[in-house]
RNA sequence: GCGGGUGUGGCGGAAUUGGCAGACGCGCCGGAUUUAGGAUCCGGUGUCACCGACAUGCAGGUUCAAGUCCUGUCACCCGCACCA
C-alpha cells in the first residue's frame, strides 16, 4: 500500500467526524470513563509539540477504553482569559474577543489535524458569557458564604503589569507573567478564603491517586505544622507578646525574642520605646526591600534590639530581650517568635552575631559550633529534664502551658488565602455593588453574567485601577437591595478562576439552569485520569480542588475530590537539547510535522520518543524512524493470508497484546510501541501472518496512529470504524512458548545458553546441561556443591 | 538548607520477585539498488590486550547470582526556600 498519509488522514478526520464517534453519550447504563487533559491557553503562537505531548497520553487511554466498551468523555476547550491576549489586544488595537476567536480557530484547526478524539461538541471556552456566568455564580456562592472576602493588605504588585499577583504567580519575587521583579502594595485585596480548606486539600490526598512527587509537591505547598501558640510577657505592661513555635520543647532555652519588621506592637507601644527612630529607620529600610531581596540574604542577618521593653519567658520568670529582624515574616505564625539560638539555625546566627546568650536545653552538639537541631535528652529545663523524646517533651510542655493558661497547641499553615482580582479587561467582572448604605451587594444570581462592557483602551490606569473604572456606564449602578446610587467593582478574577471548574462544564455544556445537572455529574464524576504539566501542580490543582471542595460542601457535586488520578508528562526539550522557548528559536512547531511526516508519524514519535513522564529532546532523525516503521506497517496488508494463527508468531501475538495493553495503562507507550516494532520484525521475518493477525496488529496500534489503522481495517473488509471496534484480548497460555533458551552459568559466570522444554524439571535440565558436550568439559573432574535452577531463567551450577 | 527525582553504549532509552545488561529506535560501518541521494532494502555495531576479559556515576558490602538489595560518596535536574 502507497503510504499516502495526506488524503488518508483527511479522510478519516472527517469519517470521525461525521460519524460521531468521539461524542460521549449520557447513557448511564454503560460503564464511564472521563479523561481529562490540562486545557490550553489559545496564544497568538499556536501550539507546539510540547502541547502534543501533553495531550496524547490521555488521548490514547480515551481510545483503548472506546475500544474496551467505555462511554467515553474526552473533552477539550481553552482558558481563554488572560494578560497575554489582553497585552496583544492593547500592542494591535485588536479586541480581546477578535483575538481570542482567532487564536481558537488556529488551536482547534492545529488539534484536528493531529487526529485527536476530542468530543468537540462538548467545547468550553471560559470567555464566553455562557461560561463565565457560572464562574461568577461560584464566587457568589463563594461570597455568600464568607469564602470570598474583602481586605487591606500588602500584595505582591507587578509594576510592569500593574496588577496585584497572589503569592502563587509572583514566586521568587518575580512576575509570572513578565518575569519583572514584583514589590509589595498597599492595596484593597479581595481574597479567596482556601486556608479554611487547607485540612480537607490535605486530608483528601489519602483518596486519590496521584504520582506520589505531585502529592508531596501538594504537602509541601499547603505547608501544614503543628506546635503551639505561646504568650510572652511584656515588660511594665498587661500585654502579652504572642508567638508561634513547633518546638514548644525548647522553651527554656529561650535567650530573645525576635519580632517582624511590621509587627503592630511597635506601633501600640511607641512610647515605651526609647530607641525608636532607629527602630523606625530599620523598617523603612526593611520596607524597601522586596520579598526577593529579603529572602535572598539568608546569610546575613539584620536587626535591632529594642530598648525599654523585654519579654518575660513564662515558665521561668526571665527577663529575655526583644529584637526587630526581617528574618521574621508577619504573614507566617504571629509575626513574632520566641528565639532558641542552642536548637535552630536562624536563631544561632542572629544570636552569634548580637553577642546573645546561648542557652543548651538538649544534649548531643556542640553548641559552641553550631545549633543543634537532633533530640536529646533535655537539660536545663525544669520539668522536662532527663527526658529524651521529643514528641513527650513537647506533649508535656504543652500540657503545662494549657494548665497554666500561658498558651495552648496550634497549627499553621504556609498556604495564603489566594488573591483573586486584577486589574485588567480581559477576565471575569467580579459580580459585587457596593452601595453606600448597604455596603457590599452581590449582583443578584437573575442578573448573571455580569458582562464585560465594550471598552476602547484596554491599559490599565496609571494607579493601578481596571480599564473597568474609566466605563461609567458600567460603574454607575443602582444598588439591588435599596435602589439608590451605587457603584460596581471593576476588578476582574484571575486567570485561574476559569479553570478552577472547567472540568465541571464538560458534563454538561450547554446547560443555562445550572451549572451542570446533577444527575449527569453524579455518572461522570470523578475524573478517572487527569494528566498535566508539573507546574500546574501547586496552582490550578490545589485552586481547583479547593472549588470542587467548596462546591462538595454545598451538595452540588457528588464526590469529594474531582480527580481520581493524575499523572504528569515530561518536556519535549529542543533538538539543542534545552526547554523550547521562542527566544532560542528551537521550538518545534506540530503543524510543519504533519505536512512533513503526518499526524501518525507525529503521534508515533512523540510517544515513542522516551518515557512519557521524562524530558527528552526532539530528534528529527529518529522522528524518520517512526515514518519508516508506519510505511512497513502499511506493507502489511499484502502479506497477510489464510485466518487463525501463524504457528510460528502465536506466542509472540499474545505477548504483544499483553504488553500493549499493560504498558498503556502505565503511560509506558514507548515499550508499547517498541513490542510492536518487534513483532513486525518477527512477522517480516516469517514472511506472512493471517488476516486474523493483522486485525489483532492494527487494533493494537490504532490508538498511536489512528488514520493508518483505519485505512487498513476498511481495507480488510470492515465496515465498523477500529476507532469502536474491540480491543484484542489474549490466552495467557499461549503467551508461553513450547521450548525456552536457557542460561547456562558455572560459578555465576554465563558459559551459553541451552534450549530446553519450557515446563523441564530441574532433573532433566541439570541432565541436559551435563549431557551437552561443551558444558561436561566444563564441570569435568569438579564436585558440584550447588545446583541453581530459575524455571525459563537459568541453570548455575557452583563447583568447588 | 528542606522536599522530590535521576545517573546504563556515540544518542533517546529497555531490563517482573535479584536470574543471559544494552530490547526498540536513532546514528555509525559495510553491501545492494539508483543518474543521484540526507530515499529504499540487506548485514553489522557496548569496550578492549577479541577462542577471553571488562562494563550500568564512584567506593565498599550481602549473594551461587546485583543496574536492581545494604552502607558510604560524588554529580546533575526539578520544586520550595529565613515558614519559627
């Protein structure tokens, strides 16, 4: 056969198409699987492979299970909102909306070319009114029930986007969108309240199967430790200076106190403070400098004591002294913390550097050195001493302070609650009014979707405020509770509001009464598998679990994790062998593939390329590799004859459908397509297989390369689509072969190998092996002390 | 620093419970065919002192047998990073 990959990958795509395939029917009396792929952001550069990739690992699970009998949801659609567009639209002078059509367009045309199984009927864009009218009903929900909140605060501003970021986009002190260093802002913040789902995101991940990297990355994130709140005296006052400390323990070795540079107390107790200007004179300082540079200088350690108050340690009566240092951060704990130079690393250097004292409360370092973090047995500590675990020692001291009322166990959590408006166009008007005599109105749930007005400047103003702001006819309102004159919030969400739900719209797209019915997301959900990019792991995944949880405490959706798998491919790196990017120029582009090679090839390729989950750099020369095992496979038609099975390739065929079918169910698709390889060098070798076989051989490959498939299965006779037809089963009997090559070992070292009955004894292989010429001369004049035998493996006999 | 991971030919990468290291592909070498080839087909291809020995980052250990298990060590990648 002519391999004519144009005209047959054409006319496939629209066979599939017309028949409806890919569509997943709300039949509920069939078994369900719903896989979901992370949904692209339509930029202006169209997709790369790296996109391809990303989407082919489920795309090929969704074809398997087509092919096993599932109902199958396998949606696509874009997270269309977003700074990109917006900054496109402001370079042209193009409308968001022009600009996010016409980048749609050249995604869904780049996808359909590659062949990919989407239900495209099911497309959700999360610009449309239709879309965002849901996502701003949530936060509604979310508001109404004290989730979403309204704050002062300092944020993590970037001056280049002028927009606040959450702590999630702006890390390492820099914007996530520009890459520009982000300062903190003084601004009106509204939040989403995730740190009340902080324990639930946490406890949830002992439901689901996650790679065990993405759970830990998600443990760490939520940054959750246990230990106590603890009250300090103040000096000639009835205050109380309260820290937070995982090592309760320690307490008797406490030798200062070490308080944030934005701590109020110094504010309330100025006058008790006689050095304040220089203490003033630090915060300015400190304040200057951004979140980056401050965690930058690790090693050096600033501050400054202040003098005329002390703190008084609770359970010892001492006077200890307080000091300002920006090594402690307001945002984690109290802002304050009780500081134990003997045990912690931070402490030490500070205390080394202010000439503090250093107090020994657990034995077993030399604390003239260093900190000593390990346990021990506890010295100079009252009540605790001679004890030599750590976790009674803590039990205990927390009893004490419980008893004595001078502090009680905590937790705390690294995860912030998530900043969540922008001050752009392009993104969801957030649905608030605020009336001066009501103070802050939800647009009622009749009025949704919010819309976003027609705007002519998109750039976002000088101080930082929406485009929305400069719209009078959108800001001027009347209040929906009592009529008079209002005004509306102009910010909008961030991006990751849209996707926070997406995968809740698929089930139900075309839905105007609710989100999605119940009854329909009660058969889909869960997502069976969920596969993405590690980058999204901390932000989209944690943000999305955290609506799912909320939605689920609403009784609105019927389980309560969305994901019951995820996995997570690796890069597809440059031929340079370095991450694509457009600036080096080495970015692959899926379309030129294609034109080359075909979709086939292409989907070959990139599976086959390396271990899905790994990087792996893009080779052209081994691309050429996979057009000439698909051109072989095309010849395959021609050799096949007669029905049943080849004698000499059965066992070898349910081998294959064996490892296929198991490698694809672990994402290994490149020994899957490598077996493959292999039996079309056994078939090629053997001249001939049976029109059985070959049916067995293309159902096999047609989740790699659908079109290919499809063409020979038509040629054969078949009028069903393979993309429907069954997935081959196999005889684990006849996966065995009749004879097996032995190794044969003397003392461990391999001496050859031996063909044998592959159900032989021990005996009669141990005879066979003395009986064969070349091993007798070996063993010859040698006692045998021992007689290894691994049934198929090995035969290793020990002489002495 | 903390957390996660990876080290195997010239390259991408394979190796069930420890059981013939290098599957499969690329590249390379030789041959066939071709006006020509960066096309196609056939054969070969870990290294070396080549009937043998040595090889899975390095050094030890356990074992009849180690890429795989144990101890130590080095290098690299990813994530978080003064989180008390």
């Amino acid at each position: 056969m002519r391999y004519d990959f144009s005209s047959i990958e054409a006319k496939w795509q629209k066979k599939w198409e017309d028949a409806e395939v890919f569509r997943a029917r709300d039949d509920f009396s069939k078994p369900k699987f719903y896989g979901l792929i992370e949904f692209p952001y339509p930029s202006g550069a169209g997709m790369h492979v790296g996109h391809i990739k990303a989407f082919s690992g489920i795309e090929v699970i969704s074809r398997k299970r087509r092919m096993e009998g599932y109902n199958v949801l396998f949606p696509i659609g874009f997270d269309a909102f977003g700074l990109p567009t917006e900054n496109y639209a402001i370079k042209t002078g193009m409308h968001p909306r022009q600009v996010t059509d016409k980048n749609i367009k050249k995604f869904t045309s780049q996808l359909k070319r590659v062949g990919f199984s989407f239900d495209w009927s099911r497309t959700v864009d999360t610009t449309e009114e239709g879309y965002y009218k849901w996502t701003q009903w949530i936060f509604l929900k979310m508001f109404e029930n004290g989730l979403a909140f309204k704050d002062t605060a300092l944020v993590n501003y970037c001056p280049s986007c002028k927009v606040v970021l959450s702590n999630e986009d702006s890390q390492g002190g820099k914007c996530d969108i520009c890459g520009n260093e982000i300062i903190q802002k003084s601004k009106d913040v509204w939040y989403l309240r995730i740190t009340k789902y902080a324990d639930k995101l946490l406890s949830g991940l002992e439901e689901v199967d996650y790679l065990p990297n993405i759970k830990q990355q998600q443990i760490n994130w939520i940054g959750k430790s246990t230990g106590a709140f603890v009250n300090f005296g103040l000096s000639g006052t009835s205050e109380k200076l309260r820290i937070y400390t995982t090592r309760p323990d320690t307490l008797f070795g406490v030798t200062f106190m070490v308080i944030a540079p934005e701590h109020p107390m110094l504010d309330k107790h100025r006058e008790s403070i006689k050095n304040y200007d220089e203490v003033e004179a630090y915060r300015a300082e400190c304040a200057k400098k951004t979140e980056f540079e401050r965690t930058q200088l690790v090693k050096d350690k600033t501050g400054v004591r202040i003098d005329g108050i002390s703190a008084v340690n609770p359970v010892n009566g001492k006077d200890i002294p307080i000091y300002i240092s920006d090594y402690v951060m307001m945002g984690y704990g109290t802002g304050a913390i009780m500081a134990v130079p003997a045990h912690d690393e931070r402490d030490y250097d500070f205390a080394k550097k202010f000439g503090i004292d250093i107090i020994e409360v657990i034995k077993g370092g030399d604390i003239s050195k260093a900190a000593y973090t390990e346990s021990g047995e506890m010295i100079n500590s009252g009540f605790l001493n001679g004890l030599t675990d750590k976790k009674t020692s803590i039990e205990k001291m927390i009893a004490y302070l419980e008893e004595k009322g001078i502090g009680e166990p905590g937790v705390q959590y690294k995860m912030k609650d998530w900043a969540f408006n922008r001050q752009r166009y392009w993104g969801e008007p957030i649905p608030i009014i605020y009336c001066d005599k009501c103070g802050m109105v939800p647009v009622p749930y009749d009025q949704l979707p919010l819309r976003l007005p027609e705007v002519k400047n998109f750039e976002p103003g000088e101080g930082g405020e929406s485009p929305l702001a400069k719209i009078p006819e959108f800001v001027n309102c009347k209040c929906p509770k009592c009529g008079s004159d209002a005004h509306r919030e102009t910010d909008t969400m961030p991006q990751w509001a849209g996707s926070s739900w997406y995968f809740l719209r698929y089930i139900d797209p075309h839905n105007d009464k609710e989100f999605a019915s119940a009854e329909k997301l009660k058969y889909w959900m869960p997502v069976d598998w969920y596969n993405g990019g590690m980058e999204h792991v901390t932000r989209h995944m944690i943000y999305s679990r955290f609506w799912y949880k909320f939605l689920y405490d609403l009784g609105l959706v019927p389980t309560s994790e969305p994901y019951a798998k995820r996995t997570a491919q690796g890069l597809i790196l440059g031929p340079d062998g370095v991450k694509m990017s457009k600036s080096r120029g080495n970015v692959v582009d899926p379309n030129d593939i294609v034109d080359a090679y075909g979709a086939d090839v292409l989907r070959v390729y990139i599976l086959f390329m390396g271990d899905y989950a790994s990087a792996a750099p893009w080779s052209e020369s081994s691309l050429r590799g996979c057009k000439r095992f698909l051109e072989r496979v095309a010849d395959l038609p021609e050799k096949a004859k007669g029905t049943g099975a080849t004698p000499a390739l059965e066992s070898i065929f349910h081998k294959t459908i064996k490892k296929v079918s198991g490698d694809i169910e672990e994402l290994k698709f490149n020994t899957a397509i490598a077996q493959l390889m292999s039996l079309l060098n056994e078939i090629e070798a053997v001249g001939s297989l049976t029109v059985d076989e070959l049916s067995v051989y293309i159902r096999l490959l047609s989740p790699f390369a659908p079109h290919l498939c499809e063409e020979i299965w038509e040629g054969m006779g078949n009028r069903k689509l393979i993309a429907v037809a069954a997935w081959p089963e196999y005889d684990e009997n006849k996966t065995i072969d009749s004879t097996v090559e032995m190794a044969v070992q003397i003392c461990g070292k391999l001496k050859g190998t031996i063909t044998l009955p592959s159900d032989v004894t021990k005996e009669n292989a141990l005879a066979a092996v003395r009986a064969d010429e070349k091993f007798a001369s070996l063993i010859e004049g040698k006692t045998v002390v021992k007689e290894i035998f691994v049934p198929g493996k090995i035969i290793n006999l020990v002489l002495k």
